[in-house]
C-alpha cells in the first residue's frame, strides 16, 4: 500500500481535555515528577504505553455479548485456545490476567537461586520478575542494538556467540530457558529476524535448553520479517508467525499489546508436566484453568483480536504511524533511535541532554519536560527504570508508546511540534534526583525533584 492511511472508521469519539502549562506544573510537581503518578485525565496525548490502550473493534466488542461467564469450561475458552494454537502452535494454552502473571507464574515454577535466564534483552517486569525468583536476568543482544544511530533492519537480533559464551559461563545446568522478546522493547521495539530465531534453537538444541518467546509484539515483529528479511515478501504474516512459533518450546503472552484488548494474557508450552504444574500454581493465585483470571468475553476478545492484528493492511498502517513520527523528528535533527520500531519512537535522550548526566537522570527529564510542554505523558527505558540495585543501562531512551487504532496522524504531528519546541531550549533543562524509592521497578512509583 503506497499511502497505508487508517483502514477503519471511528464510530465512538472519547474527549481529553486540554490543560493549561500552570496547571500541568503543578500537577507533575504533585506526581513526584513521575508521570505514572499523574491522573489520566490531565493528560492530551497518553504516549505511557501501548499496553492495554488499543481501541477495541466492532468485531471485538460484539464478542463481548458473547462472553459465557461460567466457571469453569466456558465456550469463549475453547474459541480462544482454538486460535492461540492456530496462530502459535503449541499443546498447552493457560489463560492469565496479563502477561507478567505469565512471566511469574512460568519463572516461580522454573528458577532456582542462582539460575539464569538469558534474553536478547529483558524488559521491566520480565527482568524484575526473573530476580523476584532468585534468578539472573543476562541481556545478550548484540552491539548495534546499543548504538542509536546505526541503521539495521533487525537490532533486536540474539548475539549468538554472546549466548554461547553466558552458557557456557553460567553452566547448562543453570539455564532452565532462554528468552527471545519480539519485538525487543527495551532496545527500541526492533525485530527479530527468522533466520535468527532459526540459529538460536540450533545453537540450544546442542545444549537442550528450551527457547521461549516473549510474544507480546509477535504481528509487529512478523511483519518486518515480512517487509525487510530475504526471502519473506510473498508469505503472509500468519505463514510467518507460525514458523516463528514452531523453533520455541512455548512462550509468555501479554495481549494487551498484539491481541488488541485492554486486559489479558496467557502463557502456552508443549511441555505437558510443566503445563500441570503452572495450572496447579494457577488455580492458587488466578483462578481455574479456563478462565485464568479472565472474564469469558475477555477471552473472546482476545481471540477475536489475535485474528485481526495478523491483517496485513493494519500492520501497513500501523508501522507507518510509527515511522511518520520518526520521520518527522528526524527531519527537524532531533536524535531518536533508529530505524522507527514497531510500537514506539524513542527519543535518544543522552544525545538530546548531553549535558545531564546519568545519575541526574536525562530521560526522566525530558519525561517531565513533554508533560509541561505540552500534557504528552512518555515512559522513561534508562537509568531510572534499570539503573536501580547497580544496574547501568547502556542507553538513555524516552519511549513514545502508541496506543493502537486510537491516535490520528494530526496527534501525532502534534507530539512532533511539542518536542520541536522542547529540542529548541533543550539546554535550559535540569536532572532530578530521587527523592523515595521501592526496592524493586522503582519507576512504577519512585518519587523524585528537580535539581538546582
């Protein structure tokens, strides 16, 4: 499609209220300078997350007459397993409430102290809830994916000779599964390539490590497999998934993100002793198995909305939102990580405030400063959100998170004229410093204050 515009009509509107640079000032200054802190209803433009944000469809919402809120053995649950294993192909389908359940309840089960997990580079939740576990959370991405200028069509790529080397370091006996995010958010929402995922299970084939997909991306992922990997133009992304799929021994799901709806999750493995085991944890914590903390239209949601993100035309669209915004700062010179990733634009904040340095937090800043600016609430992926317990992350990012079919291009080159106006007294900004912390995923809730 040479001009990919929305491929749907908007039938319901919901207004957002316009605030004023005063009181934003004192609503952040409220928050803690956290933006997590602030009421929804002060924001314009709530770029936080894509998490649970998408518009739901017609389609979907027609689903959720259907729901059959039975206990246990619902219609809605075998509509959903039928797709899940359509689309990923595995034995074992176990509902959750959201994907880090998923992550706790596969990590509970799993983990030792002393275990590790290596991932191409884990995300918040997964790496907090793989240390929650005793276990050690290794990133093993390869080098481009830490320089935000170099333009590749797959950053999110393993590292396999990195890989190897944590295997063999760690001890095979110490590596219950390794984790491969597609796509890989914490280093940009950049894609994994097939041929990649092919070479990883061989390499842990050698070892009898089982792979793992942290899937929550998986269409997005697929469709630049689709667009940028040799040999892939004349496959459909369904065709695509379902190879994808069959080199992983299960994966954790949060389908807040790629099945399009507002709550929902679920994790899925071939492993059928370690499927009772989950369920029997599951029925503890979540509820029985055919609902796993779900209402039933919940799960038809899901699955109806698993069928729709694998249409090529709305990936068409969606990419190219993404990649507008991109486009559009970096033809004004502001640095941003290339190329766009599937979800988000994330801003290169060590390049943007050279002058703050680590410590004073510069994403976290500029966080603050698109808020004042203009009511845009973003998500700090730095020094805030990985640099607690010693971590130094190596960039510095302020994620733009694009909620799915609810934003149109006119917000969008709104955002771009916020941060246009922020990029021209960049060096008037100062850093922060915390000022309460939790012990663990500090950014949820930290509260911090500007620096003189």
């Amino acid at each position: 499609m040479e001009f990919p515009a929305e491929p749907f009509r908007i039938k319901v509107v919901e207004r957002v209220k316009r605030t004023t640079r005063e009181e934003r000032e004192q609503k952040i200054i409220e928050a803690g300078y956290n933006a997590f802190a602030l009421r929804a209803e002060d924001i314009f433009i709530d770029l936080l997350t894509d998490s649970g944000t998408s518009a739901m469809s017609d389609n979907q919402w027609a689903g959720i007459m259907h729901g059959d809120e039975s206990y246990a053995g619902g219609r809605n649950y075998f509509h959903f397993v039928e797709v899940v294993q359509r689309i990923f192909g595995y034995t074992h389908v176990i509902p959750t409430h959201q994907g880090r359940v998923a992550e706790n309840l596969l990590f509970s089960t799993l983990l030792e102290p002393g275990m590790a997990v290596p991932n191409n580079i884990h995300f918040d939740t997964t790496r907090a809830n793989v240390q929650a576990n005793g276990g050690l959370a290794l990133d093993c991405a390869g080098e481009v994916a830490y320089q935000p200028d170099v333009e590749h069509p797959f950053k999110g790529n393993m590292d396999l000779e990195r890989l190897e080397r944590t295997i063999r370091d760690v001890g095979v006996d110490k590596i219950p599964l390794v984790i491969l995010t597609i796509t890989n958010n914490s280093g940009g929402g950049q894609p994994v390539s097939l041929e990649n995922v092919r070479q990883t299970r061989e390499l842990l084939n050698k070892y009898g490590i089982p792979l793992f997909f942290d899937a929550c991306r998986f269409a997005e992922n697929c469709w630049f497999i689709k667009q940028r990997e040799p040999g892939q133009q004349h496959r459909s992304v369904l065709e695509i998934a379902q190879e994808l799929f069959s080199y992983g021994d299960g994966c954790t799901m949060s389908a807040k993100k790629d099945a399009l709806v507002n709550i929902g999750g679920f994790l899925c493995m071939n492993d059928g002793e370690l499927a009772q085991r989950i369920k029997n944890k599951l029925i503890l914590i979540e509820g029985f198995p055919t609902y796993g903390g779900l209402a039933g239209r919940d799960l038809e949601a899901i699955a109806r909305g698993l069928e729709e993100v694998l249409e090529e035309d709305y990936l068409a669209y969606r990419t190219a939102q993404v990649k507008g915004l991109a486009d559009d700062l970096t033809e004004h010179g502001i640095p941003i990580l290339r190329p766009a990733g599937g979800h988000a634009v994330y801003l290169n904040a060590r390049a943007f405030l050279p002058h703050i340095p680590p410590e004073e937090f510069p994403g976290q800043a500029l966080v603050v400063e698109l808020y004042r600016e203009g009511g845009v609430r973003a998500v700090e992926i730095g020094s805030l959100m990985f640099g607690d317990n010693g971590g130094k992350p190596e960039m510095e990012l302020v994620r733009l998170a694009i909620p799915r079919r609810v934003y149109t291009s006119a917000h969008m080159s709104y955002v771009a004229h916020v941060i246009g106006r922020i990029w021209e007294r960049r060096e008037s900004l100062r850093g922060l410093r915390i000022a309460w912390e939790p012990p663990m995923l500090r950014h949820f809730s930290a509260r911090l204050e500007p620096l003189s």
